[in-house]
C-alpha cells in the first residue's frame, strides 16, 4: 500500500548543526527533534536565546548530557512563528503586564503601547491580544503593544474571542472579502440559466441532506434511485453531491486568499467560525433544501452487495428534497414514521414530517444496508476504528454551562460518514490510476494521507495494552490488523477509551500532501478530501485540480512545489483549529465542573505519571489531577511499565483504567485545569 516515500521533515546537519521546529513545553524548556536519534534534543531555558514554540530554529548540540538527556542551544532563529498572545492584564505595576494564557509562552509581556483611551483600572483584570514589538534581550520580559480588548476575564464572550484569537484565526472578515461575497450572490442569485445548461440536470432526483439539528450549512447531500435487477442482483444509483464552491470562490481573489489563510471552519462549543462569509456558507453554496443549487457530483451505480459497477465525476444542478438532522433520520430508519420516538429531544427531529418519513423510508433504508456492508468491508480490509465519545454542552444565554452529555452515535452518522469516505476514495483512485495513466506521470493533486506508525511507538502500545491484560503482539512488525483486533478486545470495557487514546498517539498525524502513500488508519490506498468545501480550503483545492484533470485542462508540473506548500499550511491550520475545539470543550468542563467542588463523582484514571493521577469524569469527560501529595497514606512511586503509582509500604496501586470515586477540590479557569483528590 505505501510504496511511494512519504514527505520527510526538512533536517539539516553540518558540523554539529541542526534545524528543526523548536517545541516548547510549559516549563520554558525546549525540544528538537533530530533523525536518527533516539531522543528529542533538550534546550534549558537559558539557552533558547528569543526562540519561541514552534519556531524554526538552528541549534548546536553541547557536551555533557542532564540526566541522561543530549542538550543543545539555539543558534539562529531561521523562521518565526507566534508573535502575538492572548492573556490576562495586570496593571497593579507601573506598567502593565499581559500574562499569556499560552501556557508554552515561558515570559510575561510588558505593555507599552496601549489604546490612550483606557486607564490602568480600564485594562487591569481583562483579556487583551498583544503583539511582541521589542525583545532583543533574552533576561528580560518583552514590550508588547495592545492590538484587541476583549473584555473582563471569565466573561463567556471574552473567554471564547480569546480562544479564537490565540489560535490565530478571525471572526470578523476584511472588507474587500465582504464586498467580494455580497457581489457574487447578487450576479449568482437565483443561478443563471446558462450555468445550469451546462451541467446533469438532477434536480428530479430523491435528494436529502442530513446534518446535526444545529447546522446552518449544508456541504454534502446523497440522492437515491433504483435502476432494477443486473443478474438477479438489485441495482441503484446514489449520488454524493457537494456544494460546488469553487464556482463561486475563485483563484486570485481576495475571497480565496481569506479562505486558504482559515484553512478550515471553526468549531467552538457555542458557535462556528465560518471559512467563508455566512452569505456563502449558510446561502449561496450551502445546499438548503428545495433550492436549486450547484454542486460537484460523484454518482455510483452500486448493487445490494455494495459493489461498484459504473462512477461519474462531474458538474450538476440538484435541489434536495428534505433536509434532516441525523436523530430525524434515524427516527425514519426506527420505523417511526414523522412521530419522533420516546426520549429524543423532539427540536432534535428535523426533517422527520410524515410526508418525508413516505418518501424516505425506503431509500434511507436501503442507503443504510449498503453503508454498513461497506463498513464492514471496511474494517475487513484492516481499517481502525477510532471512534470515541464526544461531549456536547448546553449553555444559558450568558454561555454559562448548564449540562455536559456525551453525543449519541447514531447509524445515522455512520450512512453520512461511509458515503462520504467512498466518495473521496473514488475520486482519489480516479486521479492516482485514471488521470496518472492518461497523462503518462503523477498528477498535481491534494491527497489526505496518513503514515505508517512509528514501530517504537506502536511496541510501547503493546506494553501498554499487555500491562492492563490485553493481548497484543510486540516485535517489530506489528499491524493495522493486529491494532484492529486490540480494539476489538477492548470494546465495550473500562478500559476501551483509554486504550483507544493510547492507540491514537501511536500513531502518525493524518495530513495533507501532493504526494500519495495511502491512508494507513482506513487501510485506503487512495484517499483524498472531496466533500466539504465549505468548511475546509483542501476540498475546494481538490474540487479545481479534479475539475482541470476532467476537462483536459493542463497543470503545469511547476506548480506541484506550490501546492505543497499550500498542502503543510492547511495542515497547520487544522492542528490549530482542532486546538481551539478542545480549549472551548476544556474551557467549559472546568468552568461547569467549578459548581461541583466537594461533590463525590465516578471517573477513570486516564494518566499516570510520577507527580500524580489524571482522572476523567465518568459522566461530563472532564479530566483533572490527583497529586502526589493529596496520595498522603503512602509514599507513592511510579511504576512505568506496568503505568502504576504503587505505595511503597502498602503496596496500593493506582494503575490506569482503574474505576475509582474521587472529588473536586480547586478548578482554575485561567489554566483550565482542575484539582482532584480520592475518595
């Protein structure tokens, strides 16, 4: 399957000199990775000379080691990377000082420039975004200037801009980007006659969307038709259609600059942050329901047995008859026909009306048995499954937490998913097999991989799994097969979340490249991002290269460096928006979990390290620390290979997957963590 050499990390090394992307953690000491060392380089504090996390830096390796760690300095800072940071004021000093929430930011800011409207008292005890504008000495705090106030800190709004920001995305667009959107859907509202004249008309055929209950943009709807018996085997047509957004967004405007800066859509806990202006995301692009809209379309004519007969790629027209929320739908699947069933919440239920549960009863389930024997077929060519629980909050209007729950995952989510899965398979093998032979070399194209894991880290992940009584081969050729197994074993125990986390930081990071060596997670040897344009920039990417490849367009082979490029940005941009996904989720648990001090509470031991215990909250996912020192009937000692705190005098062992009662003692909203002890 990864026959082709996958991109490799940029590693220089002459006369003891190295360059790398520096990581910092929050004690102010620095790592780089080098190739063909075992361990990360270590750089104390003193010796990172400005360099900040994520920069890429030169360094030099020194003599001596600090307990048993290889250590290096930094030499010349090559690239920069954060130079602005989101924290508190505090302005009890002569000057104020910004403390940054980024907790791998090893200084404070000094402000000097500040906007001359506000006092102290207006800046003390507020969030704010400064920007680093002097720090020449490495001894001294840097001077920064206020670029945005955004308000008191722990107010909701204050506390989620803060997120955004920091993670270095907008919620606001520039002007000429606004001005650009506005004028696209006055010239394309309602859709020239001469657009639709030149695309497969599929406006006649059973079309839906399904989507959360809460969504407001819709990229991707599925259509349904039967086509009768082939060889006694019942045959349909389905479509994947996606909303044909570079239609509308194109190269060298101002709109498309702004999308590939974002990257992708933001999902905070109480909002999205669109990559596109909602006049395109939530109107124009997005394929509401009985609306004539635009789409990019991969129409399969697939029999009972989910084997694929004919494909088409191309341009249509659709107008989807229905759109559903997943519980809506999976209402229709349950036999309850537009009467939703006990216990759902019924706002939950949209689309699910007694005309549409007729309409769609049997499409629905027929789409249905056809995804699960492609999932199947799935997981039986290897694929993992990493599937894991999901929390979800509901807030007051002042964004305070009123519930945690976990999401509920529905057969509903799993048709979406594996129909969206085998169209950006097929389009991914259509490009690497059909347009590679037509052109005669590899052709320029985005493709969502994912590596082969790290041996080293899949052998500690067998320790792992053997150290909590689960089997699991170790040496140095362990599977996708035999980590599918693993999971299999572990479903449905105390232990299955844990090991799955495990599992998953075994692994390489699925990301974006020109280059293709398949996707090791889902055992595809082709794979790509096809069917969400509107909410993440390599979907539109793929939808113009696969569009040039369709119609005979020529790609110069020159701009393959270009696309890389732009293939490591977006990649970038979707660690930085998974971050701020999780902030938002940890933000809200502590904040939720800070009314619940002194409560008794069930959770699992999800860490163990040799200052304490990480426990997750059984019920909210919520995870928080048991120190050593709250452990006072022992000295407790660290027992790595079996990931245990082990009393030294009793012998009482805290190892991870435990079940255990313990309660909340502190929360700290400004470093999200909370406190814990046992019970």
């Amino acid at each position: 399957m990864h026959n082709k050499k996958g991109p490799q990390k940029p590693q220089k090394h002459e006369k003891n000199a190295y360059i790398g992307i520096i990581d910092i953690n929050s004690k102010g000491i620095g790592f780089l990775e080098v190739a063909g060392r075992e361990e990360d380089i270590e750089i104390q504090n003193e010796k990172l000379h400005l360099a900040l996390d994520k920069d890429e830096v030169e360094i030099k390796i020194l003599p001596g080691k600090i307990k048993g760690r290889e250590q290096g300095e930094v030499t010349k800072i090559l690239k920069q990377s954060k130079r602005t940071f989101v924290g508190v004021l505090n302005a009890s000093g002569p000057k104020p000082i910004l403390i940054p929430d980024n907790r791998k930011m090893y200084k404070n800011i000094v402000v000097t420039e500040s906007p001359s409207d506000k006092t102290s008292a207006d800046l003390d005890g507020n969030k704010a975004l400064v920007q680093i504008i002097n720090w020449t000495d490495p001894t001294r705090d840097p001077e920064g200037k206020i670029l945005v106030l955004l308000g008191k800190k722990g107010d909701h709004e204050a506390e989620m801009q803060s997120i955004i920001l920091d993670k270095g995305f907008e919620s606001k667009y520039p002007e000429k980007v606004e001005q650009e959107a506005a004028a696209i859907e006055k010239r394309e509202k309602p859709i020239p006659q001469s657009d639709i004249a030149k695309r497969k008309d599929l406006r006649n055929t059973l079309t839906c969307t399904i989507d959360p209950a809460d969504a407001k943009d819709f990229d991707d709807a599925i259509s349904f038709k039967e086509l009768g018996e082939q060889n006694g085997v019942k045959m349909y047509e389905i479509g994947v259609h996606i909303a044909d957004v570079s239609h509308y967004v194109r190269p060298g405007t101002a709109l498309d600059e702004e999308a590939k800066n974002r990257g992708f859509s933001v999902y905070l806990v109480d909002r999205t942050i669109p990559m596109l202006p909602e006049i395109l995301s939530n109107d124009l692009c997005s394929l509401n329901p009985n609306e004539d809209k635009l789409a990019f379309s991969a129409i399969f004519e697939i029999d009972a047995n989910a084997k694929i007969h004919k494909r088409w790629f191309g341009k249509t027209v659709i107008n989807s008859n229905n759109r559903f929320s997943y519980e809506g739908a999976q209402d229709i699947l349950d036999g309850h026909k537009g009467s939703p069933k006990s216990g759902n919440n019924k706002k939950d239920q949209v689309g699910n009306t007694p005309a549409a549960a007729q309409l769609f009863a049997t499409p629905l389930t027929t789409l249905n048995k056809i995804a699960k024997i492609l999932q199947t077929k799935k997981f039986a060519a290897g694929a993992i499954d990493f599937e894991s629980e999901e929390v979800k909050f509901e807030l007051d209007k002042d964004g305070k937490p009123l519930r945690v729950f976990k999401k509920e995952r529905l057969d509903t989510h799993k048709l979406v998913e594996e129909y969206m899965l085998l169209a950006n398979r097929e389009v991914a093998e259509f490009i690497d097999k059909h347009v590679a032979k037509k052109i005669g070399h590899d052709p320029v194209f985005i493709y969502r991989i994912h590596d082969l894991p790290d041996q080293d880290r899949l052998a500690n992940l067998s320790v792992f799994a053997r150290a909590l009584g689960f089997h699991m081969p170790h040496g140095s050729k362990i599977t996708a097969d035999d980590i599918s197994k693993l999971l299999k074993q572990v479903t449905g125990t105390t232990q299955e979340s844990l090991i799955k986390t495990a599992a998953i930081r075994s692994m390489a990071k699925a990301i974006y490249s020109t280059r293709n060596i398949g996707h090791f997670g889902l055992a595809f040897k082709y794979y790509t991002h096809f069917t969400s344009p509107i909410r993440r920039y390599a979907d539109l990417l793929v939808h113009r290269l696969l569009e040039s490849h369709l119609d005979g367009t020529k790609i110069d082979p020159n701009e393959l460096a270009n696309y890389q490029r732009t293939a490591v940005h977006i990649t970038e941009k979707e660690i930085a928006a998974a971050d701020a996904e999780r902030s938002s989720i940890k933000y809200k648990q502590v904040e939720f979990m800070s009314d619940k001090i002194g409560k008794l509470l069930q959770g699992t031991i999800t860490g163990v390290t040799e200052w304490g215990v990480y426990v997750e909250d059984d019920e909210t996912k919520a995870e928080g620390m048991v120190s050593v020192r709250a452990l006072s009937d022992d000295y407790y000692e660290l027992q790595e290979k079996q990931y245990a705190l082990v009393g030294r005098k009793t012998k009482k062992r805290y190892t991870l997957g435990d079940k255990v009662k313990f309660k909340i003692t502190k929360t700290d909203l400004d470093r999200k963590t909370i406190d814990c002890e046992l019970v």
